[in-house]
C-alpha cells in the first residue's frame, strides 16, 4: 500500500511541474514561436544589424522557391555562398553561409519573429569552431 501511495505521489509531481518557458528574448523562444504560415517571406527583406557589433544582414529579395538575395558586411563585405529561407516548425527560419577570408563556413540559422520584427538564432563560426546566440534588429 505504502509503494502505490509513493508511486501516485510521484507521478503527480511530474504531471503538476510547470514546464519551462523561454524567455521571450531567447532564440529558443523565437524558433518555436507557433503559427507564422501566414507571414510572408517578404517581411524578411530589410537591412539587419547584429545586437553585439556592426554586422549587418541585408536581404534585398525573398523569391517564393526559398531563396534569398542577401549580403553581408563586417564593415566590408563579406561574400554569402548560399542564402535560403524556409518554414520550420511553423517558423519563418533563414540559412546563410558566408564563404571569404576568415569566413570558410561560417554559417547563421536564424528564425524570424513578426511580433519583434527581429531575426534570433545561431552563429557557427568556423575558424573558432564555436557557435553563439545572436540577434539582429531591423534598420529604418
């Protein structure tokens, strides 16, 4: 009796523990925001400055087949070997690959929040071989 009574208790206690919630400023929070079939890949044109420094993100086009025009400057530019957007979870997500000096691979997987009107996500930087969270916010 002592062994069921245990047993209920425990799985009460799982069943009642709140789940975690990402802050609504982590990437995490971002990529799994619910619902963003309805957002056109032509909110994600615009010129995207990162958070921490003066990386900018410019996407000049969004073509309905998935792929974006887009540059990259750190200030000067960097040259982007693949540029994409898809729908991830119902999330407007964007993958961009950066070939150059000091570049060979680096990549970004960022998802785009319409609320923030901001793009969050990952950083690869591949000489260092380390990955960050980051941000950019839309330019006027």
């Amino acid at each position: 009796m002592v062994a069921i009574v245990g047993i209920v208790a425990v799985v009460a206690v799982i069943l009642l523990r709140p789940s975690p919630v990402p802050s609504p400023d982590s990437p995490a929070a971002v990529v799994s925001a619910p619902s963003m079939q309805q957002v056109s890949p032509d909110r994600l044109v615009g010129r995207w400055l990162r958070s921490d420094g003066g990386y900018v993100l410019e996407i000049r086009r969004a073509e309905p087949d998935g792929r974006l025009e887009a540059a990259y400057l750190n200030p000067r530019s960097i040259h982007v070997a693949r540029a994409e957007w898809h729908r991830e979870g119902g999330s407007l997500t964007l993958f961009i690959e950066l070939r150059d000096i000091n570049y060979p691979g680096s990549t970004y997987r960022l998802a785009f929040s319409p609320e923030a009107d901001r793009l969050a996500g990952l950083y690869f930087q591949a000489v260092e071989r380390q990955t960050f969270d980051v941000m950019f916010v839309r330019q006027p």
